[in-house]
C-alpha cells in the first residue's frame, strides 16, 4: 500500500512539473537570462576602481 501510494505521488508530481513547463517553457529563456542578469548584477556590486584609500 506504502509503495502504491508512492507511485501515485511520483505520476502526480511529473503531471503538474509536466503542466507547469507547458505554460512557462515559452517564457524559460528570458527567466533565466534576467536571472543571471541580476546575479552579474549583484556579484558586481559598487565599482572598485576610483576608491581613495
């Protein structure tokens, strides 16, 4: 019953990743590159060159 229960939830959860990618896969591509986008961003921070010490 344990493993029945498991197979159910497996098929359920690969259904809806399934749906989720049919609506958002169109709009994959640009999710990721303003991620990445915005970690460069982040990563950069303040300009280092320039400072007085």
């Amino acid at each position: 019953m344990n493993s029945l229960l498991f197979l159910l939830l497996c098929v359920l959860l690969s259904i809806l990743a399934w749906g989720a990618f049919q609506v958002l896969g169109n709009y994959a591509f640009l999710l990721m590159v303003v991620i990445v986008v915005a970690l460069l961003v982040r990563q950069a921070g303040k300009p280092k060159f320039g400072r007085r010490k």
